[in-house]
C-alpha cells in the first residue's frame, strides 16, 4: 500500500530521521507528507512507533481534477469495497490549497456520493444510502494545486494523542512538537536534562519516553483495528515488539519545574500515567533559582511567549534572566521555542542562523532558539 504521513511544518527532516531509525529508508516528503510503501504490519508500526508523525493514512489515489465531475468520477473509480463495508461510518475531511475546487466542504459531499454510489453497486446493496452505524473511516480529500489526493486514516484521534496527558492546562505543547524539540536538541539518554516551564509535563514526559524507548502509541488504539479488512493481530504484534524494545532499567537525570504549583501537580499526575514518574525529578521552583554541579547537560523549554497586551515587560525580564542563567551554565545547552519575535534581544544573544528554525505551536509561528554548551573532552 501507498502510507503517507502528515507533519507539522519544519518537522520534515525529524520525521524522515524518525521513520530511518524504524527500518524505513526509502521515503520522499512533499507538501507536508511523507510517503513510504508498506503493508498492514507497517501501519501498525508506525501508528506504535512514530513520535513526531500526526497520523497514517493509506493513499487511495491521486489524480488532477478541476471540476467536480472529474472529482466525482475519479472517487468512483477507487476501490472502496476493498477497504469499506455496508455498515462502514464514513467521515470526509478536507482541504484545498491553491486549486480551483476551494469549495472542500461540497467536494467533499461529492467525494461521499461517488463512494456511497460505489459501495452500493459493488456490495449489491439496495438503495442509495448505507446505514452508517458501524466503525469508523476518515476520509482524506486534499487538494494541492489542482492535484487530488485521496486518502484514509488508519489512526483515528491524532498520534499527539498518547493517552497520558488527560488532564487541561494553559497553552499545552503538543506531544508531537515536543518530541521533535527534543530530537532537534543533542540530548540523549546520558545527559542530564531540564525544563523550567514544564507545565503540564510534556517535554520532560517525551524526553523520558525517547531515553527509555516507550513506544508512544503502545497503550491507545487505532481506526484501523476495526476495520474488517485489516488482519488481526497486526497491532498486537507491534505491541510487542514495542514491549521487547523497552528500557525501562536506565537510570534517567530528568529535572522538571514550574513556577505555578498547580502545573507540576498536573505534570507529575500525567508522568505517573505515562509511566515514567520515577524517571523525573520534579519541583515548584523559579527558572532563576535553577541551579546544578551537573555539566553538558541540556535545556529543554517552551517558557510564557507574553501574547497578551501589557505583558511584554515582563518577558523581557524572563528572557533577560533565562539568558543569565545559560552564561552562568557554559556547558549547557539550551533550547527555546517562542513566538516572541524579540527572543535575542531579551535573552542577550543571538543564534547562529543555522540553529534557528520555524515551527508551529497552537497556529502561532515560533523560533526555535538553539545555543550550544561547551562539548565535553573526548574521553
């Protein structure tokens, strides 16, 4: 089969570097996707295994189409019944960039009729509807400069989703981006590791997940399983490799902190869910006050960006002190993701243009500011 998966922007070489580490070498990114060719198995790895994918989708097909009887016919012409059934929920979502049916919401109920039309004929159905009140398929219809991609969704909720994180705080990071942040970063297993603004636990959580090899989606289930056409066993199976592959014996030097009490209740509580709590040091302590004999080891953060009128003086002055508190570190490295265009100018120094990058958290575009520590001697 033809699998595709979406990622957010920037994130294309972390998703690429992620899917080479599961054995999948062979991949092309374009318009936001990667594609790779795969079986059943491999959707169930992938939906287990990938950290910073959003999802897995199976592409049906991809055709030019400008109108909507090109679309119609060319939906019609995919085979549903392969992959559907008569009582099959079927949920159409979509978008369109730079193409002339920048309608999507009637593409897509033209999408629905030439697939209703095609099952009805194909299953020997009576009538012109299907009852609908079995289990869910996600149709993709995108449209990219007149090129129409159709498209499955074998995960269902998004891979952000790992089950741990239940309960609500202000500004939450996805799971996903915090993954990438921390696969941007040179951390790993053996260095000590900090977030100061941990909020509800998502970096410190990912980044002790990543260290132990916890597959992030070894715990949640799939679209994909109650299909009919997919094999059983498949997700089971990749349970267990995930199972095999764990490390949950190492020995972790994870420090998380936030300033707001409440925050480092929710974070604990979602690293005891995610079953790394043991692996995390947790307190309610102000960044300044960060203080460590550790060396080279790594700052992770997502601290307060100041969107809100009246608050950018206030920034300033974390900016300013997050900067001194990395002089007083010299071999640390620290890694800071803000929408605050003035990021420099507060923390006192600029990156170097190669350890900048843009990426996306809740719509906004944000930096992501690297500076790197002292390397340790070469043993």
């Amino acid at each position: 089969m033809n699998l595709s998966i979406p990622f957010a922007s920037g994130l294309d070489a972390v998703v690429k570097r992620q899917l080479e580490k599961l054995g999948y070498a062979q991949t092309k990114a374009e318009n936001g996707r990667i594609s790779l060719c795969g079986d059943w198995s491999d959707v169930a790895r992938l939906n287990v295994f990938l950290r910073s994918g959003e999802r897995v989708l199976i592409v049906l097909g991809k055709q030019k189409c400008e109108t909507f009887d090109e679309l119609f016919d060319f939906v019609y012409s995919l085979p549903w019944e392969d992959y559907l059934d008569s009582r099959s929920l079927i949920r159409i979502e979509g978008k369109s960039v730079k193409s002339k049916l920048g309608a999507i919401k009637a593409s897509g109920g033209v999408a629905k009729k030439a697939i209703v039309k095609r099952l009805c004929e194909k299953l020997s159905l009576t009538g012109a509807t299907l009852a609908e009140d079995g289990a869910r398929t996600i149709v993709g219809i995108s449209l990219y400069e007149d090129m129409l991609t159709v498209s499955i969704d074998t995960s269902g909720e998004g891979l952000h989703k790992r089950g741990y994180r239940s309960l609500a705080y202000t500004a939450p990071l996805k799971e996903t981006l915090a993954a990438a942040m921390i696969d941007l970063s040179v951390y790993h297993a053996d260095k000590a590791f900090a977030d100061l603004f941990c909020g509800s636990g998502t970096l410190p959580i990912e980044a002790a997940m990543k260290s132990l090899r916890i597959a992030p989606g070894k715990n949640r289930d799939f679209d994909f399983t109650a299909w009919r056409c997919a094999p059983q066993g498949v997700l089971l199976r990749a349970r267990e490799e995930a199972a095999d592959t764990e490390e949950r014996q190492k020995t972790l030097d994870i420090f998380a902190a936030d300033i707001d009490p409440n925050a480092v209740s929710i974070a604990k509580y979602h690293a005891k869910r995610a079953g790394v709590e043991k692996s995390i040091r947790f307190a309610c302590a102000d960044m300044r006050k960060f203080q460590t004999d550790t060396r080279y080891g790594v700052i992770v953060s997502n601290p307060p960006y100041g969107e809100r009128m009246g608050e950018i003086a206030k920034i300033r002055s974390l900016y300013a002190d997050l900067g001194k508190l990395y002089k007083s570190l010299p071999d640390w490295s620290i890694y800071i993701l803000t929408s605050c265009p003035e990021f420099e100018k507060f923390f006192g120094m600029r990156t170097d243009k190669n350890r900048l990058k843009k990426l996306f958290n809740a719509n906004l575009e944000c930096g992501f500011y690297q500076y790197l520590g002292k390397k340790p001697p070469k043993a």
